[in-house]
C-alpha cells in the first residue's frame, strides 16, 4: 500500500492510520492448481492432454465406438431439468465432453421473463412458469447477483466456475472481489452468451416445457413425460426417453417433490429459515457504517461502495417461549441475501402465497437497503403444526405463504410494521415510512403471522443487531413479510460417489433445489462436480475431478 498515495486521493484517511503501529501479521497464499481458467478451456486443454488415451475427441468427431453402454457411435442423451446455475453447468460439462444434452425449463427465456416480471410489477399479472421463480437462469436472475460463497473463494471449483462467468460476460473484478456480485442487468446477457455457447455445442433448448413425470424402467429412470407449460391440454404432453435425467430444479418446484414420492424417489426433511425482510433507507446504512464518510458513497458511483452489513446472533432456547409439549431450541438468527440500494420484490408461485425476497442491480443505486432477518427452523417446528412427513418444511412453509397473503388482505399486498412498533408488540398506526416494493404494503402486527417462539427470536436478535449496528433499531425500518424460500425444505439424497439418486439409477439429483447449494455460485459448483460425474458415468470421461482441477489446496500462511 502505497500511504502517500492514498492520502493525495483521501487526505481524511490520515486520522485512521495515523496511530498505526507495525506488528507481525500473516499472509494467505494457496498454491496454483494444475489448470486455471474458464471451465470451457480447463476441459479442452485437458483432453488435448490425454487425446491419445481418450476414445473420443471432444471437438464433434466423438467415437463411442468402444463404449459398451453406448454402440454404433451413439452418443448417449441426458436430460437437464433446470436453467439455474446448477443446470447450465451440468449442461456446460456433458455437452463439452460430447453428450446429446437437452435442456428443459419450464420458465421462459431471459427476454420474455423480463416481460412477465414486468407485467407483474406493473399490472399484477401473475405468470405460473414464469416469474421471480421460474425461468432462465433461475431465482438468481432477479436477485442481487450475489457470487459470494461459503465453500471458499480460493477454492479451485469456486475459481473455476468465477472464470467461466467473466468469460460469458462477466466483470473481471468478481475474480478479486471480496464480496462479488452481478446484479440483474449484468445477469441477462452473461446467460444469453451462456445459452448461445450451449446452442453452439448442440445443446437442444426447450423454454416453457414443463416436467410432469419421470419415465421409469424398472430401478432406471428412462426419460421424462413433458407437457407446454403455458397450457393444460393433454395434447401438450410428450414422452422422450433419455439415458440420464438431471434434476437441477429451483427451491419452488413443489409439484416436483410430490411426483417423485410417487416413485418412491428418497426425499428427506431439510431445515431451513423463515423471518421477515427488513429494509431501511440507504443513507442510514451509509452512516451506519462509514460515519462522516458516509456523504462518499454517491449512489454507487462515489469513493466507497455502498454499504452492506451481515449479522447474526445465536438464540438460547431459555430466552424463548417454546411450543407446548416440546424443549427448548437454540437458534441461529441471521441476516440474509442483503440487497444494497435494492428493491422487495414479490417471489410467489402461486396468487393465493405470499412470499417476497430482495434484489438489486449492479450499480446499487436505490433508496433503499434490505435484507431477509430469519431464524432457523426444523422438524421440531413443523411437527407442533401438525405438519409430517417427507414435504413437512414445504406445508411449513406454504402455511405462513398463505396467512401473509390473508394478512395483506390480497392482490399481492405485502403486511408490513416498522422495527420499533414490532420490538413493542404493537400495530404500526402512525405514517409508514416508504417502501421499494410496488404492488402496494399494507400496516399489522406481524406478532400474527409466526408462532411466538420465532418472533421472540427475531425480536431478541434484532435488540442484538442494534449493539452491532447502533440505529439498526428505527422508524425508519420497516419490515416486510414473508420471506420463507431461503432455500430448499427438502434433500434428495444421492451416493456420494456416482452423485445419483439413491433410490433411483439414471437420477441426479443437483443444486438448490435438490439440497445441495445455497446461492447462483455454490449450485454452479454442485452442477459442475455433477456434470464430471454424470460423464463418467456413461463413458464420456474416464479421469477424476482431481485430474482436472487440481487436489484440494491448504491454504498457506507466511509471517511478515
């Protein structure tokens, strides 16, 4: 760091490092791994490697003629179910290593998305398969574009799949970034390059198709029962027949969950965390965090980036009422998806759910900053509703989807109260502060949409927030309900070592929806690791992940 430098540009840094004194610290380092780069480059450099090993040429001359599981050179068909980032990556590797890969989404493609989401913003029309929800690149699409993760930044994977985002369009910067994010105008033409490179592999696209069933043969799945999404005719509906089936769908593909119980697919319980989404002004935030900086963020386009937070507080289960019958629980309350100079939006699948999540574009620019405060919850919870079984999260979930919408008195009106009115059990009657949401708020007491052990919870944490971010606690902030998808309720589990189904061959269960990730940069990962193993399996590739990303690295750590 070049000091004199720094205080030509910001003279007030001085009252900082002025009382500074050296002291032994540590530098981070992890070796370089075999290959670096985009993942597209890392696959081909590999296979020029080991062409005179390979049965097969990676560049459209494929020869399967030695596979056993696929002769007369047929190259054999795998099904993607999904456009999130766990799909189009799964999508990405298999088609690289020369498989017939077909990619099925029930949502529309980015441009017409846009319009639905539009459609529904300005005049309420809610599309079913296509929305906040459904569509090209999944949930992430309209969010913040967050790419930060905890599997760890300096994870060859993590690097992997930040490569192959900037060579689709993205920044550079995400590669150095601390806290890397996109924003939704940045998304949509990283996944229109996305989509045209998997055309270009032969990749066959098919926007608004919906998965209705799996075609089973015997303990093998052997394709999918489809029908046009936009429609309810039964002459929609087509069987196609593949060698595998890809389950890459999002957190809210709940009719999915319920056809694979009716193939006895293994879908197990997975906790997850519901709350509420607060949102104060940007401003506030700004001087929360940077004091007399503050005036420098300039609706991002100042010195300083506009400012974030992240907390959470661990709730003892004696600091809280519990249900009756049952013991106390200790839990984590913790913000989420924190959306600077973002805006509430409205994330139903269905007219009669309310549920709301956070998003932003690339500059930050908005009024307003938000961020879901949730509070863990498992099958302890869902049982003292009544709720059992495989889909109990899903019906946890759904219940309080419903009573917010009851609370906001319908038409997509979001029930709202502000910070302090909620810390003193009260209803909000004096003037509301404004909020980013468009489809209209409504005042109440949100004491009425959770049980009183998670409101508790909220309410100590946000009390411990305000220690942390002193004006957190204001009347200013204004808390939205209800934010309930943080991620999947269910698992659908897999063997760890070919990533199928475990009840079912041929099904590979990937990403977020499936339980396995928890963000665009975690369910690219997954759909990735997904997509080495599921060319393994059908004789596509015959090295390890080792092989082509590198061992895992240690960190080293080094005095200076």
């Amino acid at each position: 760091m070049d000091v004199d430098k720094l205080l030509n540009l910001e003279p007030r840094t001085w009252e900082f490092i002025s009382e500074l004194e050296p002291k032994v610290g540590v530098i981070e380092s992890l070796p370089h791994g075999r290959f670096s780069g985009d993942l597209i480059s890392i696959i081909r450099n590999y296979t020029k490697r080991n062409e005179t090993a390979a049965s097969f040429d990676v560049f459209g001359r494929n020869d399967f003629s030695k596979s056993y599981k696929f002769p007369n050179n047929r190259k054999p068909k795998v099904a993607v179910v999904g456009s999130g980032p766990s799909g189009l990556f799964v999508s990405l590797v298999v088609a690289e290593f020369g498989g017939d890969v077909t990619l099925i989404e029930r949502g529309q493609a980015v441009e017409r998305r846009g319009r639905d989401i539009g459609a529904l913003v300005v005049r309420r029309m809610l599309q079913l398969e296509s929305n906040f929800c459904f569509g090209e690149g999944g949930a992430g699409t309209w969010s913040d574009g967050k790419l930060v993760t905890r599997i760890g930044k300096n994870n060859s994977s993590v690097m992997a799949v930040l490569e192959t985002l900037v060579h689709f369009g993205a920044p550079s910067s995400i590669l150095v970034d601390g806290k890397p994010h996109l924003g939704t105008d940045r998304l949509i033409p990283l996944l229109r390059n996305f989509r045209q490179h998997l055309q270009e592999l032969g990749v066959t696209i098919r926007f608004g198709t919906r998965v209705d069933d799996l075609i089973v043969e015997g303990e093998r799945v052997a394709g999918v029962k489809v029908s046009d999404s936009s429609c309810s005719s039964e002459s929609s509906s087509q069987k196609l027949g593949y060698d595998a089936v890809v389950l890459a769908i999002g957190h809210s593909a709940r009719d999915t969950y319920q056809m694979l119980l009716s193939h006895n697919v293994d879908v197990v319980q997975k906790d997850f965390a519901v709350g509420l989404r607060v949102e104060h002004p940007q401003e506030l935030i700004n001087s929360i965090q940077y004091s007399v900086l503050a005036n420098e963020v300039q609706s991002g386009r100042g010195k300083i980036p506009v400012a974030d937070y992240k907390v959470a507080e661990y709730v003892d289960g004696k600091d809280v009422v519990t249900p009756l019958n049952s013991e106390s629980i200790g839990r984590s309350c913790y913000s989420f998806c924190m959306c600077p100079g973002g805006q509430v939006v409205l994330t139903s699948t269905n007219p009669s759910e309310l549920c709301i999540n956070g998003m932003s574009f690339s500059r930050r620019s908005s009024r307003w900053a938000n961020a879901a405060l949730v509070v863990t919850v498992s099958s302890k919870d869902f049982e003292a509703l009544n709720f059992h079984g495989p889909l109990a999260g899903l019906e946890f979930q759904r219940a309080f989807e419903q009573r917010a919408a009851t609370m906001g008195g319908g038409n997509f009106v979001v029930p709202v109260q502000t910070v302090t009115d909620f810390l003193d059990s009260k209803m909000s009657e004096t003037t509301m502060p404004s909020s980013s949401y468009r489809l209209g708020v409504k005042a109440a007491n949100l004491h009425d949409l959770f049980p009183a052990h998670i409101t508790e919870a909220l309410q100590h944490s946000v009390l411990m927030f305000n220690k942390e971010l002193p004006g957190f606690v204001s009347k200013n902030g204004l808390l939205h309900g209800v934010e309930t998808r943080t991620s999947s309720p269910v698992q659908i589990t897999r063997r760890s070592d070919t990533w199928e189904s475990t009840s079912l061959k041929g099904l590979y269960p990937v990403g977020e929806g499936a339980g396995y990730a928890g963000g665009i940069t975690s369910a690219a990962v997954d759909g990735m690791y997904a997509g080495f193993a599921l060319a393994q399996n059908l004789g596509l590739y015959n090295g390890s992940m080792d092989s082509i990303l590198g061992q895992a690295e240690t960190a080293g750590f080094f005095k200076y």
